[in-house]
C-alpha cells in the first residue's frame, strides 16, 4: 500500500541552519496524523516544503500518486492537497462567503481563476460549508470583523472548499476559547469520517491532537525525535526532554 504523502529525507537550509533534516513522514488515505515540537522545530517550515510553497534542498515528496518534488504550489492543490498557515490569512475586507469563494478559484485556477465568475456548483459548496461551520449567520459579515476562533474556522473551510483529500492545518487552534477548540475538534472528525478526508495536524495543544489523532510525529532542531501513538509520544523521555527544555528557554 502507498501512502497519500509520503516524504523521503526531506531537507530545507536557510543559510547556515538546517530548518527540516532528513525527515521521512507519511499520511495514509483518510488518516488524521499530528506533527508537534517545541517552537522553531521546523514543522512550519516542514509545511511549507510539503505543499510546494518552500524548493527543498534535498529529499522527495510524493502525493496521491505522484511526484511533486517539483510541482507548483497550485498544481498540487489541484491534486488535492490543501493548507491552512500559522497566521491567519483571510481577505479582511471581503465578507466570509467571499472569502469561501475565492480560494477555490484560486486553487482550481491560479491567478485566472480570481477574475472568473463563480459558478453555481462553486456556491452550493459555500452554503453548505456555512452550514457546516456555523458560520451561516455570518456570511455577509466582512471576514475582519470575525473573532480569532471564527476566523479559524473559515480558514479551515477555506481548505476544504476544493473537497481535498488532504488537509495540512497549521496551529488551527491558537488563540481560539477553549469551547470553539472542542468545534473545530468535531467538525474535523467529521469531515474526516464522513468524506474520508486526511488531515496533518501542526500543533502547540498536544491534547487536540492526542484526541484526533492514531499517530503523531515529533520534530526537535528539524529532525524528526520520535513517532508513535500519543500515549507512547507522551511518555517518551526524550520527547519529555525537548519540550521542558524549550520551556526552560522560554522561562528564561
Ligand atoms: P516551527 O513552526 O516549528 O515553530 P519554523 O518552521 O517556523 O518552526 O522555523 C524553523 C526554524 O527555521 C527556526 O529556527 C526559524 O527561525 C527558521 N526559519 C523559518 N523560516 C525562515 C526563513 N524564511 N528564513 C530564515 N530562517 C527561517
Ligand atoms: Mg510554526
């Protein structure tokens, strides 16, 4: 069986540091794994090499069949693969079912697609995420006027407006109350469930991620450290180490 992702010794310098070093990771069919690390681990960086926005510098990437070491940002998003970033990058000005609407006339067509209508089909998916997302009653609201949780939220229907077949979402849970955390938990599950999508989860809550997901795997100084269940992750010492001395950092 081959993986959906499946990296092979990927790496990205800048300069003189080494920010991802050798990393193998993979993403089965319809499987919800996370990636956690202290801060400055790489795992943005891993992100951004993944959906092709970063060249590597070494290593492979392969996706849904094939070989995007090279590929275009856009034309791996065509291939199925969506992402969320670390900052929240919605159109402030343009209202959230706007918002919906563009980004998969990006996805699907680049820079043409932003001056094209939006068809029909394009806006039934629109209503249906708003419903979805609870996000309906506020659809003609300007996108800059959304608390941080809801701004996730459309963030997230944003990458799920092409129907990929995977998602990478980038700390979708920073700065959002502790209540909206457990909605984004379910409707992740639940479009995980019911439509088979993948998702790799980048987070700080190590919790959200224990909750969704059967496999996690840990960067530390852009290597990967340990992979395994979140019960074995959270006991594993060397794990253990790297996140109380990057805290014993911060502390400092
Ligand atoms: P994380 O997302 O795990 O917090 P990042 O991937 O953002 O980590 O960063 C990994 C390392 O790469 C950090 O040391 C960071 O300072 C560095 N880095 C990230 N982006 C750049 C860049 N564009 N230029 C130079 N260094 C970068
Ligand atoms: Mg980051």
């Amino acid at each position: 069986m081959t993986a959906l992702l499946e990296a092979r010794g990927v790496v990205k310098r800048f300069g003189g540091l080494t920010a991802v070093d050798q990393v193998d990771l993979s993403v089965g069919t319809g499987e919800m794994v996370g990636l956690i690390g202290p801060n400055g681990s790489g795992k943005t960086t891993l992100f951004d090499c993944l959906s092709r926005v970063l060249d590597i510098d070494a290593g492979s990437i392969g996706f849904n069949g094939a070989d995007i070491t090279r590929y275009r940002p856009h034309h791996v998003a065509r291939l199925g693969m969506s992402r969320t970033f670390q900052l929240i990058r919605v159109y402030p000005e343009l209202t959230v079912s706007e918002n919906l609407e563009l980004s998969i006339q990006w996805e699907r067509m680049g820079m043409r697609g932003l001056f094209s209508r939006t068809d029909a089909a394009t806006l039934r998916k629109v209503d249906s995420l708003l419903e979805f997302l609870q996000l309906a009653r506020l659809r003609d609201e300007r996108a800059g006027t959304l608390s941080g949780g809801q701004r996730r939220l459309l963030e997230i229907g944003m990458a799920l407006m092409s129907e990929p077949k995977l998602v990478l979402l980038d700390e979708a849970t920073s700065g959002v109350n502790p209540t909206l955390v457990a909605d984004i938990a379910d409707r992740l599950l639940e479009v995980n469930r019911n439509d088979g999508v993948a998702f790799l989860l980048v987070e700080h809550n190590v919790q959200f991620v224990a909750d969704l997901c059967e496999r996690v795997v840990v960067l530390n100084h852009g290597a990967k450290l340990a992979e395994g269940t979140p019960q074995q992750i959270m006991r594993d010492p060397a794990v253990i180490e790297a996140y109380f001395g990057a805290k014993a950092e911060g502390a400092t």
